[in-house]
C-alpha cells in the first residue's frame, strides 16, 4: 500500500505541484490523499484542482489557530493520512498538533539548517553573503524549522548572482531534493 500523504500550503504550491507530479509518473510511491490550506484563494489550491487532488480549507483568520488545528487534525484523523508533508505552510504548529503526529510531519526550508530558519530564508542567506546556499528537508518538532534533518542540498554562489537567480536556482533545487527524500524515508518505513 502506497502511504496516504496530506499536503498542508499557505501560497504557490510549487513543491505540492512538484509532488503531485512525482507522484503522477511514479517517482514518488505515494497518494497525495488531500491538500490542505489555512488561506483561500491561493495559487496552489488551483493547482491541486488540475492535479484532481482533493483540497479543503482550514482559514485560520476566520476559525482562529486552535480551531483551525483541531479541524485540521479531525480530518487528518479520518482520512488515515500516513504523513503530513508540509510544503510552504505559513503557520507554526502547535506542540498539541505535533504531538499528535509525532514523527510523521516533514518540512522543506529553502536554507542550509540551522542556519537562517523562519520566513525570508534565501533572502537574509544572500544579504548575510553565504557562498554557499541550499535546501532542507527534516521531521519537524516544536520548534520552528528545526528537528532531524533527513536531507539537505548545497550549491554555491556564483560572483555576480542576483537574489532572483539564486531563489529561482534553490526553488528547482527542493522540488528536486523533496520527492527523492520522501521515497527514501517511506522505503524506510
Ligand atoms: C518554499 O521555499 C519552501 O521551502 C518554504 O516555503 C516555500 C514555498 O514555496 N517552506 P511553494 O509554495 O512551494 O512554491
């Protein structure tokens, strides 16, 4: 049995449309079971749409975090979702909810951790000067991008890189990195 994923977003969906894709010409061994949202009218719930991927949304500014939470595990819950794979989800999640789901939440963050965890990652890399940038993918536990790390990817910086080039360059980067490490972990598992 393929293990049942949830895909929680908050914006553009490029690495939900990245597994959605991996998933479609068997790269990914997985089902996208559903993909959740704590915002309407975003990008990425059209993009589920054309993929036929099931989406619900959570709004967080009308339901408030808690109920929000408690909605998100009650479905979560009933549609026997195997791991909850986050993929540019802008809430942080409360120790009930990880709790709940111990070891079975994933995260991407488009920086080498623990350096530069939270919002603006590629941004504040490139203003600080690093040489070289990059992509991780770790389990998540209370702490805001932070947990054990299963994946990280590295490129450097080339002399002359703009902003726009390098979050272009570490956007491909993750909807590389990201299937090819959620296969290795559900092999594992
Ligand atoms: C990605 O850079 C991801 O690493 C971070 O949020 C961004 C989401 O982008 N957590 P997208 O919505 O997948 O295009």
């Amino acid at each position: 049995m393929k293990p049942r994923l949830a895909i929680l977003i908050s914006g553009r969906g490029s690495n939900m449309k990245a597994l959605a894709e991996a998933c479609n010409d068997g790269r990914l061994m997985a089902d996208i079971d559903i993909v959740l949202s704590d915002r309407d009218g975003i990008e990425g719930l059209k993009t589920a749409g054309t993929f036929g991927i099931v989406s619900q949304v959570l709004s967080y500014k009308k339901l408030g975090k808690e109920l929000a939470e408690e909605k998100l595990i009650k479905v979560i819950k009933e549609r026997d979702i195997d791991w909850i794979v986050l993929a540019g989800f802008m809430r942080i999640l409360s120790p009930h909810f990880v709790n709940t789901f111990s070891d079975r939440i994933i995260n991407i963050h488009p920086s080498l951790l623990p350096a530069f965890p939270g919002q603006n990652a590629i941004q504040k890399a490139y203003n600080y000067g690093v040489k070289l940038a990059g992509v991780t993918v770790h389990l998540v536990d209370s702490e805001v991008d932070h947990g054990p790390i299963l994946a990280q990817s590295a490129i450097e910086i080339a002399p002359g890189t703009t902003l726009e080039e390098l979050e272009e360059q570490i956007h491909r980067l993750e909807h590389e990195l990201y299937w090819r490490t959620l296969n290795e972990l559900f092999k594992k598992t």
